[in-house]
C-alpha cells in the first residue's frame, strides 16, 4: 500500500489536503480513485490508515480513519558523513533511511572538496526512502559542518563509532559487541581517508570507538552500509526478532 | 597506485602487451609514462609491482618487476541474488566484490521477471571494483539459473543464508555467531520476496540458516550489502584486523 509523509497532524476524521507534488503522484502517477486507501505518517502520531476524500488532478484530499501503528522512538543514531561525491552521497542517505539512522549529519573534513550540498534534494530522498521502508519518521539532514566543529560541540554521551582505515583498529563486531547500547554516532570519511591530524584527534576521543571493515579498500557508501548494518545487528533495532 | 586485473601470467621480467582497452586507460585517461609504476594481479600468481616499457595510444606494453603480495585465497562466499533491476544488480555486484564474495550467481525466482542480462558488462563492473578495493581476484559471475535447479544441484557442505522478510526468522548477528564457518553462500531475493512455495522449501533444507535483517523493509541491494557485511564480520576475513 501507498505510505505517504505529510507535515499535518493525524487524527480519526481529519481531512487533509496534500501538496501539489503528492497530490499529483497520487492522481496521475498512481491513478488512485476516491475512496482508495493508503497509510499516513508524520513523526509523530504512528501511522494512520486514510483514504482519498476528494481528487483533482492538482489537489487531493484524504482522510485519516484510523491508527495501524503508535509512533515509537527508533535507535538514536546518527550518520555522519563526509561530502562525498553527490550520487555516492545520495545513495547513502537513502541507506541511512532504509536502516534506520535517525538522522545524517554532514561534515567538512581536511580532504573533504565538495563545500555545499543541495539539502532539500537530499531531504526528499530521505522522504521517499522512509515511504518506502516503513519508517514512522524521516531521518533529519543535517548542513555540513566541520568535523573539528562537531567533536567541540560534541553531546555528552553519545558514543562515536569511527571507521578507521589504518589497520590497528579492532574488528568491528569485536568493537561494537563490547560496547555499550544508548546513543550513537557512525563517522564515514571521505573516499580519501582522514588525515594524520584527524585520524590522531579521533583517537584520542574517550567517547570514541575506532574499527576496521576488513582488508579491503572500501568506498564510502559501502563503508556507511556496512557500518550501519553492524551497529542495528550490534546493539540496534536487529536484535529482537 | 593504479591495480590491473591481467588474463597474463605474472613472473619476474615477463613483458606483458595490454589490451587496446587497458592501453587507452593508461595512455590516454591516466596519461602513465614510460617508467611509471603500477600493480597487476591475474587472480593465479598473486600481485606485482611492474612499469610501463612502452607506450602507444592503443598500445601498452608492461614488465613485471616484483611480487608485492602472494596469492591467497578469500573466503569460499558466494552470493545467490535474484536477477533484479539493471542498476540496482550493477550496484550488487560492484559491492560484492568490495565485500569480497568469491562468485556472484544469478537466480530466476518466481517473482522475478528479467530473465537475461548482460553477462560482459556485470563482469566489467566486478573487475573495476577488484582493482579498486585491493583484493588478488575477480568474482565469478554466473549466469542466471533458476532457484529449483540452484537448489536440486546444491553443492555438498556448503551452508546458506536464506534473508527471510516473512518476520520469524532469528535476528541475522543470532544466526551467525550459532553458524558454522566454511563454505557459504548468501541468498537474496527479488523485491517481491519469495513465494510461499520457495520459502517453504528453503526453510525446509537442512544447510539453510533463515535470518532476519531488521524490522523495515530493505530494497535488495541495501539487503545483500548488509548480509555481506555482516556474514564477513561473523564468519569471514574482517574477524582479523
């Protein structure tokens, strides 16, 4: 079934009127008919059972009629990740959504080139991925922002998992088993790695885990998969059957 | 440094002609002189160091100089995937071979609908990624059979991990730390899932371990890098660091 996003709240009998973009894709792309049904979500009242009230082709209207699922909090993880190359970066926010990262932060490192981004654009594909795989919430993008200036700023008591290169760092799952659940942060680097000065400021981070992927060379939307996967088998969401 | 996988045997001072294609990547795209270093690995006789010795735009000519590393061989891991959309496999087996599967197999299931595929291209694409991520060989990539027949011709021994949506299945990190190591092979399905029937027979083989990957629903290639990365972090080459 359509799973829809929309900003209003949601509550039994409420009519709401969806943007042009949705109402379109449910008219003309998806050719719904009055009275066919889809599901709704917000962030923050579950997901709610609706079905088209009223249908033009530039304006749709729905009703919510009932709640199929409570709004319920997801791992508090986030994504942090160098801007990379646009469609590797697009790729792995739309992975961020899929495996349920709360939200993806982007950041400036030494070798990072790239200096802005279109954050709507990357907003929007985290939407539809969030459709798609069942989410009760879009993971929030977040400007970039200087690696250096996210450790200042840092949150106490979020965990970082940092995904070292360099070799001496420990196995993942050796790392990620002997670490403690509650709020976590992946970095992913840029394609070319971290600096000496980074990689040295990283390290030194008590709220810091490094670990390896392995021996082999990995790009960074692997690398970002990867990782994600390991931590919601770790210690997320893949723990419970 | 630039790696080339080479059809050539490799031994100190043997005189190796590149093909056109290879040629014009160095010549022409990456612009080597005479004299300029690079590695080639052929899969058989590990890895060299070796330069170019001379140099025409459609024509290449290298030596091989030194071995840096021996072959040796990676994890016995296959990946079963149905033929899914174009991209969505390229993207497959471009991460496979980053992941270090030993072979990609293609399957015809039920719900599949492609039946052909480019063969050429999809082993071009494992090739450009075992050059990039540093590994000794090139997955294998076979060419589509249908699950029955995949599963009547089971090889001996070989273990399978079946990624089942259908939500009983134990959580995949529970599956793998109670799995054997050995030969395996990885199962993906295509974006409709398995049929009844197929599940059905898959749960029942006693060499296929079921698991979860999560509680969203996970396009097929963001599912076959997780499984990857997990399997390898559980029962393959990144328990080393």
């Amino acid at each position: 079934m359509i799973r829809l996003f929309i900003p209003h709240d949601l509550a039994a009998g409420a009519e709401l009127a969806l943007d042009h973009g949705q109402s379109h894709y449910l008219a003309s792309v998806m050719r719904l008919a009055a009275g066919d049904q889809l599901l709704l979500f917000n962030g923050r009242d579950g997901e709610w059972r609706a079905s088209v009230s009223a249908l033009g082709k530039r304006a749709v209207a729905v009703r919510a009629e009932a709640q199929t699922r409570a709004q319920a909090p997801g791992p508090d993880l986030d994504l942090i990740v160098a801007l990379v190359k646009r469609a590797r970066l697009e790729t792995i926010v739309e992975k961020a959504a899929e495996l349920g990262a709360a939200r993806v932060r982007l950041a400036l490192t030494e070798r990072t080139n790239a200096d802005h981004t279109r954050l709507e654009r990357l907003t929007a594909i985290a939407t539809e991925a969030a459709e798609q795989t069942g989410r009760l919430d879009v993971p929030a993008i977040a400007a970039p922002v200087k690696l250096e200036k996210l450790i200042d700023g840092w949150e106490p008591g979020r965990r970082l998992l940092f995904c070292d290169e360099a070799g001496d760092a420990a196995p993942i799952l050796e790392a990620l088993t002997a670490a403690p659940a509650g709020p976590w942060a992946i970095l992913i680097g840029p394609e070319g790695g971290f600096s000496a000065k980074e990689r040295e400021r990283l390290r030194g981070l008590d709220y810091a885990t490094p670990a390896s992927l392995g021996p082999r060379i990995l790009r960074a939307d692997t690398a970002a998969i990867a990782a994600l996967s390991l931590w919601q088998a770790a210690l997320g969401d893949w723990r419970q059957s």
